[in-house]
C-alpha cells in the first residue's frame, strides 16, 4: 500500500515543482511535511462523489463536520469535545493570525506577547512578527541528541505573556510531552493568565513504546475550563490532505465567538469545495487506514535514524517520538548554509533547512520520512555521501 513511488512533478506541487525544481528530474524529496502516499481511499472516494454533479458551487460546515472531529478525537485520543466548541477553520497558520492580529489586540488594547519554544515552524512565526508581536523565543536544549524544555527561562518568558503557541508533537523535533511537561505548560498558563494554542496536527504519528501523546484539554481540565485553551487538529498531515485546506479549532466559551468573528473580518467564509467531504470521510473511515501507516512510518523512522547515525557519527539526530520528521545537528560537517545547500544541489535531495525554524539553526536540517522506504533509503545515501564529500572534517 506505501511502497508505489508516485510522480508529482507538474502537479503545481510546492515540495516538489517549486522548492525541488532546480535539482533535475531525478530528485528525490524529504523536504516539505506532506506525504508521498496517496491518501486512504475513503478520502478519494469523498472527492469523487463530490465531483459527480459537475457544480462546484459554495459549501458551509455544518455538525457532520462537528460530529466527525469529535468521533476521531474519542476513538484516538480520548477526548470527546462538546460540538459546538468545534470551529473550522482552513488551516491552523490563519488561527494564529486571528488571535495575534485581531482578537488579543482588541482584548488586550495592546500587541500581544508571545512564547514558543525553538526550533519553531517558519509560517507561524512569520504571522506572529507580521502581527507586530513581542515574541519571546525560549530555544530547546538539544544537547545529545535529547529535546528539553530550560524550565527557568521558559518560566521567566512565560511571565506576563499574553499567548503561548503550543505544539504537540513538536515540529521539527518530533518530541510528544510528557504528563511532568504538561503539568508544567497548564500551571504556569494559569499562574499568569496565558492562553495557550496548542497545535497537535501530528498528533496521530505517535510511535509505539515512546511518549503517548495525550491532548492538554483533557490533561488540564482547569486549563480546559478555563477558556484559554484552544486544541488545534487536522486530517491534513494525516490522510496527506493538506492542499484541501480543512482543521479543527476546538476551544471554549467567548473566545470561540472571538475567532468566528475574527475569521469573518479576514474573509475567511466558505471553505474549499472538497475541505469538509474530505475531512468527514478521513475522520469517520480512516481508522484502519492510518494504523497501516503508522507502522509504516515508524519502520521509516527507524531506517532513518538509524542511517544516519551510522553514516554521520558527528550529527545530533534527535530520534522522534511522533511525527514523521527527523530533526539533525549536521553543523559538525556542514557548519554553513552555504555548504547545506551545496550538498542538497550535489545529492539532488531537497531537505528543510534548519534557518527556516530560527536563524539560530544554520548547518541543522530537518527530513520527512514519508515516502516509500527504497526511495528513502536512496535518498538518505544520496545525501549522506553529499555532506561527507563536502565536510568541513
């Protein structure tokens, strides 16, 4: 079922007839987090229904789309939300957006104040500084390999700030929280009056034997009560569906009414023709779909990790709990953005760089492992030679 390789090229892809298209036909892709699978035939089967009338006119989301965010979230995760804390939105990145721009500044009188911990996703921290935020970068201790929250400073930062952003697995590091960890998120959010935006998309990639993932909602119920809390979820990275543009922000009381309002004044209104028969599809019917791949996924973390620490014994490679990336300190032979994009140019294998998570991270780079394991394995020796060849050791 994951082992076809699958041609993108000419599809108006961004991982592959943008950021890879000057490497050659030839060129294999661990770059951008959508998978190389096609998605779980539910999914297309949705599509193809909606298709068959030939109109494609406005949609609206109604409780069916409700409905199926709070059947996966019990099914998988234990949590039952109430539908009507349920609120779509197209993707997470335009939530952040709300909250920064329009909702916390009109709360707040002010610009926000805003913590996450780095490495950090390039687009949302992108709208947080376009937002005119103050934005309090508190940086993951990395050191051999493990992720660590640095308790004091995170604690210092998160004195009077007004919004944590909150991800959980953590993207680029794969780090699925510990109870201590959440325990610690909600106290200090409730101490100073913080409200947390807690992006789970990955949250359906946790590996077996590691960290289990559990939402904060049902962790902190004070927190959950509270009405500071929003739980963010996707069929996106999980059922490959990120184009159709379709996510979940469940959250409580008054500050729901405030993103809806929000969401109005950006001219967010309809959602994309495919969004809501797709997402409700992947949620009612995918169940045994994604256990298939997350054993998939798992096997390709292993021959990844595995690789590269044998083939780059000098690299930090953080081996992740969940998601499907791998996040490398590679800056013991390629020290230089420079170099990075010389070894992606001679192995035509196109990676994230580590400056698109903070500028901080020169010489790390992040790979998706969503592909079908003998193209992986190409590309993982592909690039491995590449970085060898051109070391600085």
């Amino acid at each position: 079922m994951f082992e076809e390789s699958i041609v993108r090229w000419g599809t108006h892809s961004a991982k592959w007839d943008l950021l890879a298209a000057d490497l050659g036909q030839d060129a294999l892709s661990l770059s951008v987090a959508d998978m190389e699978f096609a998605t779980c035939p539910a999914v297309s089967r949705a599509i193809t229904r909606a298709c068959e009338p030939g109109i494609f006119g406005y949609t609206e989301v109604f409780d069916d789309f409700r409905e199926a965010v709070r059947g996966w979230q019990a099914r998988r995760h234990g949590w039952s939300p109430a539908v009507g804390d349920v609120h779509f939105f197209p993707r997470i990145v335009q939530c952040v957006s709300a909250l920064c721009a329009i909702v916390l500044p009109g709360q707040l009188g002010r610009t926000p104040r805003v913590v996450t911990l780095d490495p950090a996703y390039g687009p949302i921290i992108e709208v947080v500084k376009r937002a005119g935020c103050e934005l309090r970068r508190v940086p993951l201790d990395l050191s051999e390999g493990r992720v660590v929250i640095p308790e004091q400073r995170f604690a210092e930062a998160m004195r009077d700030a007004d919004l944590l952003l909150w991800c959980n697995p953590h993207n680029p590091t794969g780090r699925v929280w510990t109870s201590e960890e959440l325990d610690m998120v909600s106290a200090l959010a409730l101490t100073y009056g913080v409200t947390v935006l807690s992006d789970d998309i990955h949250a359906d990639f946790q590996r077996p034997g590691r960290n289990g993932y559990r939402p904060l909602a049902i962790h902190s119920q004070q927190l959950w009560e509270s009405g500071r809390l929003i739980q963010c979820c996707s069929p996106g990275k999980t059922f490959n569906s990120a184009g159709l543009e379709a996510s979940a922000i469940v959250v409580r009381g008054v500050l729901g009414a405030r993103l809806e309002e929000a969401k109005r004044l950006m001219g967010l209104h309809n959602p994309n023709f495919f969004a809501i028969p797709a997402a409700i599809a992947a949620w009612n019917e995918g169940d045994e779909w994604v256990d298939q791949l997350r054993e998939r996924i798992d096997a390709n973390l292993r021959v990844a990790v595995a690789r590269l620490r044998e083939e780059l014994p000098l690299a930090r490679v953080v081996d992740p709990d969940g998601t499907y990336l791998v996040w490398v300190d590679a800056r013991s032979y390629l020290p230089s953005a420079t170099l990075l994009a010389e070894a992606v140019a001679r192995s035509r294998v196109a990676v994230s760089a580590g400056e698109d998570f903070g500028e901080q991270y020169e010489g790390f780079f992040r790979i998706n492992v969503a592909l079908p394991e003998r193209d992986l394995e190409r590309a993982l020796e592909r690039l491995c030679e590449a970085i060898l060849a051109l070391s600085v050791h």
